[in-house]
RNA sequence: GCCCCUGUAGCUCAAUGGAUAGAGCACCGGACUUCUAAUCCGAUGGUUGUGGGUUCGAGUCCCCCCAGGGGCGCCA
C-alpha cells in the first residue's frame, strides 16, 4: 500500500542528492512511530554521516541530518498522496493523506476478506515436522507446545504463499512401548479404553514404571518382550498393532479438538530397516566407523570436517547390539522425507531445543555423505514447557499436567461465563463458544512467547482470561459482530471520509494495514509471535475505537465510513486469528 | 572443558540498529440509562545483569566477565 506513492518521493530524493552532489544511498523507510498520525519516516543520519565522510568534513552529525531533512522537505513540496511533509530531528516525515488512505486501505481489506494479509504464491514446498507424539504413553501440556506451534507456523507459512506439507511422526516404537506393553499383558489383559484413551495409557505406563522401580528384578521380562518383539513374535506383534491404534485414536481425537490437521503420517516403526541401511551405507562409504561388537557404529564428524574445536562431537548412530536408535531412524526419516517430495525447498523439524546438537549431526552427516538436500534441512526449536520451579513434565516422574484436564477446566470455566452473558443462546451454541474461548486461551500464550523462552505452566495463570489472552481478542470481534447485525445489514459503499478522522481511527487503520508484512515477517523469521503480538495490537485498537468513537448514533456519512472501518477490522482479526488456529466467535 | 539459549518495571513478557524502552498481571482511584463492562480511563512503577568495542545513533551487533537453564559415545 502507497508503495507507489512512496518510490515517487524516493526518486525525488535521488534527484535532489545528485543535484546537491551527495551521496547516494538505499533509504531506510519505518513507519512515524507517534501515535495518532500515519506515514513514512525516513532519518537523514546516515546520508548525513556519509556524507561528511565523502567530504572529510568533522561535523555535528545530528544538526547536518535536520538541515539535510529540512532542505528536502522544502524540495519535496507537497507530493500526490500524502497531506503533509515534515522534517524534524533529522527525520523527515510524510503524513499520508487521510481520506485517501482510509479509501485504499479499507477498500482492499473488505475486497480481499478473508484473503486479505495472504501474499503471493512463492512456488515453493515446505514441509513442517512437528507434534510427535510418542504412543504408549500421555498426551500432556509440554507436548501442546510443539503441535500448537507446528501447526501455526504451517498455517502462517500457506499464508505467506508457501505450499505446505504437514507432517507427524509418532514414536510408536522403543523401550517405553515394550514397558507398556509388558505391563499390560501381565495385568491389565482383555481391557480396553473408552474414554481419554491418552490419559488410560498413560497410566498403564506409568504403573509399569512403578511396578519396575520396585520390582526391578522383573526387567529381564521386559528384554525377553523385546526380544521377541525384534524377532517379530506374532503375538507381541499383534497387541502392539492393537494398542499402538488406539493411542493414534486417542491423538486423531486431541487434534480434532485442537483443530490441528496432518497431511501425512511417518511412523518410528518404519524408519527402523532404512535407518540401518543408511548405516550400512555410511560404513561402506567409511564415513561411519563400525567398532561392533565391543563398541557401538559411531561417526567422527569434527574429525572428518577437521575442525579443531568439539562441535559436532561424536555421533552414535548404531548399538553395539545391531539394534537402532533414534539417530537410526532420524537418518532415514530425513532422506525419505526428500524421496517421497524431491522438490522440498525446506524440510522442518519443530523440536524441543534439547536436541539441537542430535539434528546437528543427522543433516551435517547426510551432507557428508552427499545428499545435496542437506542444506535444505533445519530445525525449528523451542523452549520446553515447565512447572513452576522450573520441573520438567515427566511422564516417568508422574509431573504431568494431562491434556485433557486442561482442556476441559478451561473449556467449563468459559462455559460458566457464556451461560452467564447469554443465557438465551442454545445449548450447543454455549458449547462451541465455550470450545473456542477456553481452547483459544490455552493457545495464546504459547504463541505469543519467543520460540526460545521457557514457558512455565500453572494453572491460575493458564485459567486467567483477562488481559493479553485470545479471548481479549475474540471479545473484540464479537463487538464488531454486534455493530453490524445492528446496522441491519446496511450496505455501505467505498468511501473518502470527509470529516477529520480521530487518533483511534487512523491508529486501527494504520494497524489493518500492517498486516501483510506482519505475515511476511513471522514467516521468515518462523516466529508465531509476531502474528499473537498483532492480533492483540489490533483488537486493543479496536477496543479505543469502541470506547470513543460511536459508530451507529452519528450522522450518516459518518457513520457510513465507520461502518466499513468496523468489516474491515472485523475482517483482519478474523484473519489473524485464523493464522493462530484460534476460533473467532459469533457471542460471548 | 566445549557448544547453545536466557537476563528489560515487584511478577510474566514486548520492542525491522533510530525519535519519549512499551503491554499485561498485581496494587490504588475512576467509568455500565449508551454499538455486549471478558471493556475502557487515570495513577504508581526502568542505571535494559556488569565492563569494553563498532556506529551519526545500541535493549538490539561484536568481545570479556557475572548469573540461570540446556546439551555434549550406544536415552528419546
């Protein structure tokens, strides 16, 4: 918006510089940072500074940049498009004109409506790893932060004109689902999960963990089951098929609840056999040093690289025993991911930040071992979610605050809210609201939070709806809501206000209008947060506008522009939200 | 020992290298006869961990320290 506008001044500039014989430099051009006016700012600093560098002048750098700014002010006049051109400080500031500004920006909001904010198609395939949960075991709040974040980073990359793939990898294998499964077949044969599968297996992980630490003479029964679950013992085989399923039954339903979807499902189990084969690879290639059987299949990668510093360290990618680790797998998950999508211009893995050195060494070793995808790889981490006290959720330890738990006192505390401020809608209708607030609040604050911050979890803050929290957000759009369905359906053209426009005005607008680069921006920098921050930003605007500025009691051309200014914010939180995987309400 | 992350208001956190470092919570004082008060307005609150450096300009970039967290050969 008003990029047009704005090469003209520049290229005016650039006239003036070769004119005065000055430097010519790229601008840097930011937004008039003071509120309730809305522009283009450029600082003169650095062509000032430059300038008495060409020159070898010893100057007052700041005085110079207010000359400079003031002399192009006078030169610049008044250009099309903006009312107002001001130098100050060593900025110079052009003020667009504001009805000429309302007009273009609430116009293509409205146009685009729920395309609004989405940018060009960029031709590219990204796919995004992220959730993997584990079977056997609980679906708990730490494991939220990787499904919330994955899933909202594949939405802002689609947004942001990337094809995306959405892609999970439980981990359906391993020593926890020999305990779980061992537990099971010695005291819990015949039963079956009916409701909060994920929460009914964790238990029995969590018993066969207690059953082991006290009885840890019982552990060799546990190697016999693995055994003969790597000799593939068709019983053992069968009841892992069986209960594997129902923990994904148990996970297909969290997703649905959370609204996160997948495109495509890679599974521990099946990453074994390649994994060793890449291995075997990596042996005949020398890359990979086979100490079997006193050691383990290990490679040297600082060694290879011939760095001097420990960097990459070593990295074990087979035991001693034969049997596969998860680097094994990783190593296989990685080319297969590039097999089944060679044209993957980016493969993510979303990842707590406790395994950053190990997919250091799965993408360095496959560069070493020349798969020219490599580069492409890159891990996504985050910071874990704690207790308070900084205790790491354990499903081991029993520090665990469920899933389910949190899901369902979040969603009964809004629900008492919604039946309290509309008794009259229907039950389901209490519901769904209730869904989308309570969800969204749990959402939020993982979003709105640096990828690398610990979160700390606790339940008084998890359950405060006020302030910076979704459902802030979702109350201002159930206000825009009500404003229109007051207006009856009033159908309101594009229009140039003619009055002079109030600070909350141009501040929600300025606000609408950030909104593409705010998309393009979380998208290359992977960051959530500045969507979150946003769409806070613009529900807090919104809110100012609420307060001061009638909309329906006002004369009528007034009340026409308004009007749109209230869809198209409508419209923006709507989009941003959406961005978030949180639901926008009709009520609340 | 090596590597990574973090340090900003009492607490939780923001701030494309730019103008006066901002929100929320908490605390105190106000505003519903109005488009939904899950809201708004006001007050209080800062040596951006320390010390250097780069730059016209540093919370932001670089270096040394300090503090906290994490990772470093067969866990995932």
């Amino acid at each position: 918006m008003f990029e047009e506008e704005r090469i003209q001044v520049e290229n005016l500039i650039k006239k003036y510089c070769k004119k005065e014989n000055l430097p010519e430099l790229q601008l840097q051009w930011t937004w008039i940072p003071f509120s309730g006016h809305w522009g283009i700012s450029t600082s003169m600093f650095a062509l000032a500074a430059a300038n008495a560098r060409q020159k070898q002048l010893k100057s007052n750098i700041p005085e110079i940049a207010t000359r400079l700014a003031e002399s192009i002010a006078d030169y610049l006049g008044l250009p099309v498009g903006f009312e107002k051109v001001e130098a100050t400080k060593g900025y110079l500031n052009l003020y667009f004109s504001q009805s000429e500004y309302f007009h273009q920006v609430i116009d293509l909001v409205i146009r685009d409506s729920k395309t609004y904010g989405h940018l060009e198609n960029k031709n590219e395939l990204v796919m995004v790893e992220f959730s993997q949960p584990n079977t056997h075991k609980a679906f708990h709040v730490g494991h939220l932060r990787s499904a919330i974040l994955g899933d909202t980073l594949a939405r802002i990359l689609e947004f942001a004109g990337y094809e995306v793939i959405r892609s999970n990898y439980p981990g359906d294998m391993g020593l926890h689902v020999i305990k779980w499964l061992w537990c099971y077949l010695n005291f819990h044969l015949g039963e079956k999960p009916e409701q909060d599968i994920t929460h009914w297996m964790g238990e029995i992980y969590s018993e066969a963990n207690d059953r082991l630490y006290e009885n840890p003479e019982l552990e060799k029964e546990v190697r016999i089951l693995y055994k003969r679950w790597d000799d593939r013992d068709p019983e053992v085989v069968n009841l892992w098929e069986e209960t594997r399923e129902w923990s994904l039954q148990g996970f297909y339903q969290m997703y649905e609840t959370l609204g996160i979807r997948f495109d495509r499902y890679y599974f521990n189990s099946q990453m074994e056999k390649p994994g060793k084969e890449i291995v075997q690879e990596l042996i005949d290639k020398k890359i990979a040093i086979d100490e079997r059987p006193e050691g383990a299949v290990i490679i040297k990668i600082d060694e290879i690289l011939g760095l001097n510093k420990e960097k990459y360290r070593v990295f074990v990618v087979l035991r001693s025993d034969g049997t596969a680790l998860y680097a094994t797998e990783d190593l296989a998950l990685a080319k297969k991911k590039f097999d089944d999508y060679p044209q993957l211009s980016r493969s993510l893995y979303v990842v707590d930040v406790r395994q950053s050195l190990h997919f250091q060494q799965v993408f360095k070793t496959m560069e070493i071992a020349g798969y020219p995808w490599s580069g492409r790889c890159q891990h996504i981490a985050y910071e874990l979610v704690n207790l308070p006290g900084n205790v790491v959720m354990s499903s081991r330890e029993g520090t665990i605050v469920l899933l389910e738990d949190l899901i369902r006192e979040a969603t009964q505390r809004a629900y008492q809210v919604v039946q309290q401020k509309n008794p009259d809608l229907s039950d389901d209708k209490k519901m769904e609201t209730a869904k989308a607030i309570g969800i969204g609040a749990l959402k939020y604050p993982m979003l709105a939070r640096e990828n690398t911050k610990i979160v700390t979890f606790d339940w008084e803050s998890a359950l405060d709806f006020n302030g910076q929290a979704a459902p802030y957000i979702q109350y201002a759009y159930v206000r825009t809501g009500s404003i229109i369905r007051k207006a009856g359906g009033e159908i309101t053209q594009s229009i140039k206000p003619e009055y002079e426009l109030t600070a909350q005005e141009t501040e929600l607008i300025d606000v609408i209008s950030r909104f593409p680069r705010e998309v393009e921006r979380s998208a290359t920098e992977f960051r959530p947060i500045q969507i979150a921050n946003y769409a806070y930003d613009l529900a807090k605007k919104f809110n100012d506008f609420y307060a001061q500025c009638p909309v329906l009691q006002v004369e009528s051309h007034i009340r026409s522009a308004r009007l749109r200014l209230v869809m198209a914010t409508r419209q923006t939180i709507e989009n941003s939200l959406a961005l978030l995987g949180i639901t926008a309400p009709e009520a609340m």
